[in-house]
C-alpha cells in the first residue's frame, strides 16, 4: 500500500516546486491526482520539508579492513544513511588498501544488506605509493569495478600516470585524481600564505596544486581517457579545468564541500580538526571554487569524509593527521551556502553531476527539513570518529526521511 507525503516540496531538473502532496509507491515519488488515490497505508505530514533523488558522495573514507577503529562497513553505511546519501565512492586507503578483487569483493559483499549502495574506488598503484600498477583489469572483469585512484594519495609519477590512462580506456574506467605535487607541498601542514607565515607554519602552495592539474592535463591530452579531479580547491586549478572541458577533453571536477565555508583564517585557534588537505585556502580561492561550481566546471560536491581516531587529531597541530569527518555536518553546510549558491544547484552537485560521473540511475529520495535544529554530539554521531569543529556544536539541517531500495525509512532523532 502507498503512502501520502503532504505538502511535500520537491527539488527536481533546477526547480523547486510549491508544496504538494506526493503519494510513495515502490520507491516512486508522484504527484497526487484525481486519477491515482489509491488507499494510504500512512499519511506523514512534510510540511516545511523538501525531496530531491538520493544523493551521492563520490569520496568517502572507510577503515575496515584493517583500520575498524577509524570506521567500518557498518558505520560508515549507518552514517551515510543518517546524512541522505543513497549512494558512495569509498576510498581504496585501508590497510591492507584496497587493491585486488578480494579486497573490493569484501567491501561490496559486506556492505550489499545495507540501504546505502557502496561503490569501491580500486588503488591504481600498490599500497597507493605511485609506483608499481595493481591488476587493474582484473579488479574490472572479475568484481565490476570502473572507477580508480589513490584515494588520498596523489599520482606523481608522468609515466605510471599515463600507462594508467591506458589501461583504462580497454574499459571506459575513470581516473580519480587528487592532483598535487608531494615534493611541493613537503612538510606542509596548510595554505601557504600570509596566516601560515604569523602563525610560522610551513605552508602548502596553490602551486603544487596548480603544476600537477596542469601536467595530467596534458598527459589526458596525449593519451586521451577519462580524468575526475577530486578535491580541487585553487583558483587556477578551476580555470584549468574549465579551459580543458572548452577544448573537450574528458574531465569532471568535485570539490569538498567544507572548502566553501572555511578558509585558511580558521586555522588561527590551531584546532587540528581544521587540519585538511587539500587545505583551507584564502578568500580568492573560495570565489573561484563558487564560480566554478555555478558555471558547471565543478560537478559535484563531496563530503570528503576522513574519520580519524581520537589520537590521530588531538595532538599539536603540525603532528595531527590531515582529515575530518564530513558526513552528518553535510547538509548543515549546505543549509549554510544555500542562501549564497541556491538549493536547485546545490542538490543538482550531489544528484544528477555525481549521477553522470558514476553512469549510474537512482530511485532513491532524500527528504530533510533545512530549518530542524539538533545537536552533533555522542548520542547523535552514526560515525566512530567525531573530528569535525562543530562536533558539540548545534547545527540545522536535519534528514528527516530517505527512500532507499524501495524501502522508507525514517531518520532517528
């Protein structure tokens, strides 16, 4: 029997439309009708709250195996359930790293019972240190897998970038790049600028960022194939971008959706939950990466969700392990750009770009309420990690239900 959503307001193909009510049948959403008033198994007032199709998180930490203290299947398909995503790209950063088909087999066969669909990033290059290639092909043709990377770890070697482009043409795979050059970026701990200087921190430059998405350009320009720059959070790397798509080259960009919010001004508290790369950069940046987002250079939004444990971040600044954990603070920080960027553009980034990125369909909703207020504390973290500076804090933005595998469910308070 279908259920009756009332006053429901949908956000679909840029629009938002006025309150309605929908009725639910099997995973279908449908305006209600003088034709179609089938008998209602439940009403569920939604007045005030908005739908869009699942959203989908094309970079996402993972612990298991080896790392469980991190995040495991378990919690980390719990947590992104909690934060409406229907569907996530898992990073191949465990230990051991993700990168034969048992590794992937594991993942998927140990997450296939929950509601969130996982699919694995597989590393590239063994033990993600950017040297000798994985089985690539055998990842493909014996576990389905179309998307590699290094997950957090960058492809600095020319040679080993190009042969992998290659490779994956044989099956139209997907490069994903965290582009930077590690021998620029040595030693950095954040943006380099005028802040890193007051507060003598050695600095990571937009340089190092800059060289590298401009050298895979070219290689991708040689070789052809397909390249998704992961990450990218520096006003010439979104002009890059956005030059190489004029020219037609096949090339996708996301960008962490925190980087919107903070900037390298934050870092002055040394609160090591501020400690990310790519790093908060300056204000110009930031600009940029809007722009970018708004022109249809950037196609998608990430969480980029690293959970660490609780030594890893509490521990002085320059030793902290880069990451934080993004996923239940996601549509709080949507709610936070909303009245900048619009809420039609900001579920187009994580619904229909992923969707195009990935080539995959989704039947799922989300629905959530922008203006419910709760806490992000102990009770409410779905996630074994809580390295994020508004952990403790109060946030609005609340998913309130999600429509997965044709199954409603109801978000805990």
């Amino acid at each position: 029997m279908a259920r009756l959503l009332r006053d429901l307001r949908l956000i679909q193909d840029g629009r938002i439309f006025e309150p309605a009510d929908y009725i639910l049948n099997k995973g279908s959403l449908d305006q209600v009708s003088d034709t179609n008033t089938p008998e209602f198994e439940e009403i569920l007032d939604c007045s005030g709250l908005f739908a869009s199709k699942g959203w989908i998180d094309l970079r996402c930490g993972l612990g298991e195996p080896g790392q469980e203290y991190r995040e495991t299947v378990e919690s980390l398909c719990q947590s992104l359930t909690t934060s409406g995503f229907s569907q996530a790209l898992v990073m191949p950063n465990t230990d051991p790293v993700i990168q034969t088909k048992n590794e992937v087999d594991f993942v998927l066969n140990k997450s296939k019972n929950f509601l969130t669909q996982l699919h694995v990033m597989g590393a590239v290059t063994k033990n993600a240190q950017g040297e000798d290639l994985t089985e690539i092909l055998d990842m493909h043709f014996q576990s389905g897998i179309r998307f590699f990377g290094d997950g957090i770890k960058t492809l600095s070697n020319s040679d080993r970038y190009m042969k992998i482009l290659q490779y994956l043409q044989k099956f139209d795979g997907t490069l994903f790049d965290h582009a930077y050059d590690p021998l620029l970026a040595i030693f950095g701990q954040m943006h380099e600028g005028n802040i890193s200087t007051r507060l003598g921190m050695k600095g990571l430059p937009n340089l190092a960022e800059d060289i590298a998405i401009q050298r895979n350009l070219e290689i991708l320009r040689y070789t052809g194939g397909k390249v998704h720059f992961q990450t990218v959070n520096t006003a010439k790397g979104v002009d890059l971008i956005r030059n190489a798509k004029k020219e037609g080259l096949n090339v996708t960009a996301d960008v962490s959706v925190y980087q919107l919010l903070f900037s390298d001004a934050d870092l002055v508290t040394f609160d090591s939950n501020f400690k990310v790369k790519p790093p908060f950069r300056g204000l110009e940046d930031r600009v940029a990466l809007l722009d970018g987002l708004k022109d249809g250079t950037i196609d998608a939004l990430v969480s980029n969700h690293q959970p660490q444990d609780f030594d890893s971040k509490f521990a002085e600044f320059d030793l902290a392990i880069f990451g934080m954990a993004g996923l239940q603070t996601f549509l709080p920080a949507l709610v936070m750009l909303a009245s900048e960027v619009g809420w039609e553009l900001l579920i187009e980034k994580i619904t229909t770009g992923p969707s195009r990125i990935l080539g995959v369909a989704d039947l799922s909703w989300t629905i959530f309420d922008p203006s419910e207020k709760w806490t992000y504390n102990e009770k409410s973290n779905k996630s074994l990690s809580s390295n994020n500076p508004w952990f403790g804090k109060e946030l609005q933005g609340k998913v309130k239900f999600v429509v997965q595998k044709g199954q409603l469910t109801k978000i805990d308070e």
